[in-house]
C-alpha cells in the first residue's frame, strides 16, 4: 500500500548536525498547515485508486503542532484518500514535547506510532548537540507514552560523535532494552556541510569524527541487538521480528508515496517529486495553486541504481531474479559479474539468487553499492 509523508518545518531549535530544512519561527504554521492540506488535494490523483498504508509526519519537529493543527490535516487526508484501517501513522516527536497534556490530546487523533528523537541519554551529550531536552526528559517521555497506550515506539540514538565513549553507548543502548522499546533507528555522526558543527570544525573549535570509533560503535551494537533477539533489518534500523517500520521499509522496497510540504520528497514508482526547500516560496506557490517541485525523470538505469542502493541495505538484500524481472536480463547478469569480488572477500553473501551485505560489508554498504552501480548507456 502507498504511503504519505509530511514534512512540517518548525524546530525549537538548531541542532548542531542537522541540515533537514525547518526554521526555528512559528509565524506561519498556520499558513503553513493549511497549504499542507492544500497541497494534499492538488495532489491526490498521483495515488488514485491506492489504499494508504502509512502516514508519516517528519521534519522539523512535527510534535511542535498543536493536536488541532494534526487533526485539520488528518481530516483532509481522510476525506480524500482511503486509509487502511490498520495503517502505521507515525510522528516525529522530540521529548520535550510530549508533556502528559500532548500525548492525551495525539492519543485522540489517527496516531498510533511515534519516533522518539533521543539521540543520548548523557546531558552533556544533549548540551553538545544543542538538543532542546535534558536525558530525564527523554525516559520520562517514553514511560508517559508507553502508560498512555503508545506501545508502538521507535528512539533515535546516535554514535561516533567526540564525546560518546564507549562505555557511555553500552548504556545508552541497554537504557534503550530497558525501556522495552520495540524498534531503535541509531546513526553515525556525519558533519554536513554549512551545519554548525561543520563550522566549528573547520574552525578547529570541535574535534573531527572519528571513522575508527563510528565503526567501532556500530559493530557494539550489533552484537548487542543480536543478543537481545532484535534483527537489524535495515543498516541504521533494529527491531523485534515483526516489528519494522512500515514507512520506512516501503522507501527501501520502492513503494509509491507522496511528498507533501516544504522540501518533501515524494516517489509514483517511476519518478520522484522533490519540493522546494523555502517556505515562503512554498507557500506562494501552494495558494497560487501551482506545484514548487521539480520533477526527477527515472531512467531504468536510475531505478535499478536506485534499487540496488535502498534494498542492499536491507536484511532482505538485492535479489537476482527480481532485477531480471524488473529490470531486464542484462542487468541481472551483469550484477553477477559485479558481485563475484565481494563475494570473494566477505563483504557480500550470496545464497541462491539472493545478494546480502555480512558484518563486514556493513561497513562499506554505500561504497559497495556504488560499484555495483549500472551506467547510463548513451
């Protein structure tokens, strides 16, 4: 079933690593919620005849709207789509947002799931990444979920920062099977460009990443996951059997979605739709009943690159036979050639006409990937 994704821009504040589009001003959220709404109308047609599987609210921090300004968009999605009765309707929520007062007012609306940004359960880490909550905010806030009836849970953690010793992410993921969480996404630092951590970098105010101890961290938790019978189902996503996030998993097997809001991103099954990333030219555009997109042409070559990319990273793997189908003999054996050296060294495994990173591999997925790539023939 297809999916919806609804980027809302607004932050309390800037992370020092994020680059996600979003502005720390709310004088126009309610402009802004109701060109989202506007927006989901002019473009219903792109999933007509589709059930809609999942709702996925990201951002920004979409915890920030009030309960109403959910419910307005709920209801306009409502009336022009068919929700499956049991769709995974997920928000993105920072701690300090879900006050007992937020979660009783969500647990009337659609909501059902919510993706907790942790990110560490140490202060001076939160203090560091200019986080908006302090760590006894982020258990209390999973605890009150949990008593309210949202057992469906996802945290954030991240790793491989300067200050995160390794001891300290032995207790941040044990605090995480201590809450009985049933999914965990955990994510490398990486210093993007014009962040304030880059900044600093460059300035030599902060120390540089170290690969060494990213690497290092991420094998810790996956002897650790695996001793708690959790599967790593996607490279930075961990859950109980079962218990995959139903959005993300279509994005890595290519399922049909909608891209709804500033910068969102949005996929038919052949093209992708990305939304200008400035929200008042967004919402000049949305009230002037035009589409800011530009609009991303597929080749078959891109989809299969594509394809290798996003299911590589996933336990499920790339699949021999389903490239031939999808995309033709020549791929599919062609992928085979590619494939030899990897299997040869350990990084790639290969059973029958399934294609799998091993332990080590994870290591390398985007390198990886990217040999295997096919080039656009002239």
């Amino acid at each position: 079933m297809a999916g919806i994704y609804i980027h809302i821009p607004f932050c309390k504040k800037a992370c020092t690593y994020c680059d996600f589009h979003f502005t720390t001003s709310t004088t126009y959220l309610k402009e802004m919620v109701a060109a989202i709404c506007k927006e989901i109308v002019l473009k219903k047609h792109r999933l007509a005849g589709q059930q809609i599987g999942s709702i996925y609210f990201g951002g920004g921090t979409p915890s920030v709207l009030p309960a109403t300004a959910l419910q307005q968009i709920f209801g306009t999605i409502e009336k022009h789509f068919s929700v499956a009765s049991n769709a995974e309707i997920t928000i993105e929520a920072n701690p300090d947002d879900l006050t007992a007062q937020k979660i009783a007012e969500f647990r009337k609306l659609p909501v059902n799931r919510f993706s907790i940004g942790t990110q560490s359960f140490f202060d001076e880490d939160l203090l560091w990444m200019n986080r908006a909550h302090h760590a006894d905010e982020a258990v209390a806030s999973i605890k009150r979920s949990q008593d309210a009836g949202f057992e469906n849970l996802t945290i954030d953690l991240i790793y491989g920062y300067p200050l995160l010793s390794d001891e300290k992410w032995k207790s941040n993921i044990n605090t995480a099977f201590e809450l009985q969480i049933p999914h965990l996404s955990a994510y490398a630092l990486t210093v993007e460009p014009r962040t304030a951590l880059a900044h600093a970098i460059d300035k030599g105010k902060q120390h540089k990443v170290d690969d060494e101890q990213s690497a290092a961290q991420f094998l810790m938790l996956i002897e650790a996951i695996n001793a708690k019978g959790f599967e790593q189902y996607e490279i930075s996503n961990y859950s109980l059997p079962g218990r995959y996030a139903v959005h993300n998993t279509n994005y890595w097997k290519g399922v049909p979605y909608l891209g709804i809001g500033p910068s969102a991103h949005g996929f038919d099954g052949d093209n992708r739709f990305i939304n200008i990333a400035n929200n008042a030219k967004y919402l000049a555009a949305i009230f002037a009943e035009k589409l800011p997109e530009t609009v991303e042409l597929l080749s078959i070559t891109d989809r299969f690159n594509e394809y290798v990319m996003t299911a590589l990273r996933t336990m499920w793997g790339i699949n021999i036979k389903e490239i031939e189908l999808r995309f033709g003999k020549s791929f599919a054996d062609q992928t085979k050639k590619q494939v030899k050296p990897f299997v040869a060294n350990g990084q790639l495994l290969m059973e029958q006409d399934t294609i799998k990173l091993s332990t080590e591999g994870k290591l390398f997925a985007d390198g990886i990937a990217a040999e295997l790539f096919a080039e656009e023939n002239d």
